[in-house]
C-alpha cells in the first residue's frame, strides 16, 4: 500500500514540500503520497489524529502550528526540544516522534552545498526568534571559534547565548549582543535569521561587519537579493545564499527519518533557486 505523508500549515498553497518530496520519492523509488493538509487555527490536533486513523505515516509541521505539533508529540529530539518547535513528526503505533531539521538542513548546506566550513570561524547570527533557536545547536556542533548572536530585544540574544553555555559552549565562545556592539567587529559567515526580509526590511547591521566576510546568508528563501544580501553584495561578499538550499538539505533529513534513504538534493535545489538579482 503506497504510504502517506502531509505538510499541514494554514496558508499552506504555498509550500513547496510536495514537489520537493515528490522529486525525492521519485528519484529514490520511494512508493508514497505526500500531501497539502491545510487545518483550521485550533484545528490541529484533530486533522492529525484523522490523517493516522487514515494510515499517515509522516508530517511536515509549518506555521503557525510548530508549537502545536511540540505539544502533540511524545517524544521529541534535543534538537526540537532546544528549538521549542518541531517541523516533522512520524508516526509509529501510538508513538508521535518529533523532530526539527531546520538548523541541520542549514549547516549541511553550508559545509557540504557551499563548502564553508563553520569550524573555527566567527560566525554572526542576526536573530534570536524560532529560526535562529533551531540553528544554535547544530552550529555549536560544528565548534565554530565565536558565535555572536545578535538581536534588536538583547534579552533574547543572551537567553540563547546562556542555553549554548548550559549546552557545552566553552566561556566567552558564544555571546548575545544588540547591533550597536557589532561596530567595530568582523565576521567569517553572516546569517540573517531575523523575519526583516519577509517584509523588504534591513535589519541595522553596520556594513563593517562584513570586511573580511566569505558568506552572506539569508535564511529566508526566494525573496532574491534582499535588503540584507544587498548590503553584503555591495560591502564586497563574493558569496551570497539564500534558505533555498536549507529547505531542500532539511526535507532531505525528514525523508531519511521516514524512509531510511537520504535523497540527493540538486535536482531540488536547482529546480527552486531564485536567481539573487
Ligand atoms: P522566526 O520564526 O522567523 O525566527 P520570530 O520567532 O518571530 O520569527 O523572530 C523574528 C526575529 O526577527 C526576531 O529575532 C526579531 O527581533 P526581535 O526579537 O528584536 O523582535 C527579528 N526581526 C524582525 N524584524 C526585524 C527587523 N526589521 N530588524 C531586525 N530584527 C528583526
């Protein structure tokens, strides 16, 4: 019986998830459905509980229900834990597992799509909301030499910066800020991780940052050359990124999680990019 997956979310017309993984089950010989599910807000719960009465073996989780599918699970990794949202779930008899690949999916785009290495560079993260949280540990993993977190409420910058030393980091290796501290200071590889690009905005990172910079990566996809990619284009990045290879790398991992083969992501990633102009 060919198996059934879903990305629920509300909107959800716009996800990209059943093309990507569509392309993975076809490439890999994968004999399985995947579905938009779109619920109602307070609705979750029970769309979940009908999809697994139905057979359904795996979900993606988008907005606005990460928090919904935390709460749903019974069990769930240390890297959904420390993020606080989940993106996949599996579901085995009564057991809800939950996981988040978003931080994965970025660092195996990084080190293995774009050949940067994170390990002993300094590396700045704009943000400190969901998508900046799901990044820390997998980049704490990579034992890059500085992580400056930086973000417009300090207070949640240093929040995160305080749940990297609880996870290991050594003294002084991880430190929140706000954009004022960052005159002054360079950076290896920049991450913008805030939502400001959804918007067109730039979040007030001084272009100084950049003077010795290798990468410039917009965690958000498809928007091409956003405010903050400009910003580093013109301070003389030779290499910009969007999310689009972070969407693709993260579906990969939620497809080896369900069906125990890990996709080739280029033919996704080519198909998706947004050219950075
Ligand atoms: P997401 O899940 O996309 O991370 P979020 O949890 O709402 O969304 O977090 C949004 C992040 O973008 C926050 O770090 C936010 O900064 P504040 O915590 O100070 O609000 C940041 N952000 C949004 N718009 C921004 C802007 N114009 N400039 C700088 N940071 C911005």
């Amino acid at each position: 019986m060919t198996d059934r997956y879903a990305v629920i979310g509300n909107p959800i017309q716009q996800s990209k998830s059943p093309l990507i993984h569509g392309m993975f089950a076809q490439a890999t010989g994968q004999d399985m459905e995947y579905t938009l599910l779109e619920t109602p807000l307070g609705g979750f719960a029970g769309a979940v509980d009908a999809f697994r009465a139905a057979a359904g073996k795996g979900m993606n989780v988008t907005a606005p229900f990460k928090l919904d599918a935390f709460a749903y699970a019974t069990e769930r990794s240390e890297r959904a834990q420390l993020a606080g949202a989940v993106n996949a779930l599996k579901f085995e008899g009564a057991q809800v597992l939950a996981e988040n690949f978003d931080g994965v999916g970025l660092v195996r785009d990084v080190t293995h799509n774009l050949q940067r290495q994170l390990k002993g560079r300094r590396v700045l993260l704009l943000g400190a909301g969901g998508a900046a949280r799901g990044a820390l540990l997998p980049f704490l993993a990579q034992q890059p030499d500085r992580l400056v977190i930086c973000n417009r409420s300090l207070e949640k910058a240093l929040e995160l910066a305080a749940i990297a030393a609880k996870q290991g980091a050594a003294p002084g290796q991880v430190l929140g800020c706000s954009y004022a501290d960052l005159d002054g200071q360079t950076f290896d590889v920049v991450f913008n991780a805030t939502s400001a690009s959804l918007r067109g905005e730039l979040p007030p990172v001084p272009a100084t940052v950049f003077a010795n910079c290798g990468l410039a990566y917009e965690l958000a996809y498809g928007k091409g050359l956003t405010p903050f990619l400009r910003l580093a284009q013109n301070a003389g990045v030779k290499r910009l990124a969007d999310g689009v290879g972070m969407l693709a790398e993260q579906a990969a991992e939620a497809f080896a999680w369900w069906r125990g083969v890990r996709p080739d992501t280029r033919a996704v990633i080519a198909r998706l990019s947004v050219a950075l102009v």
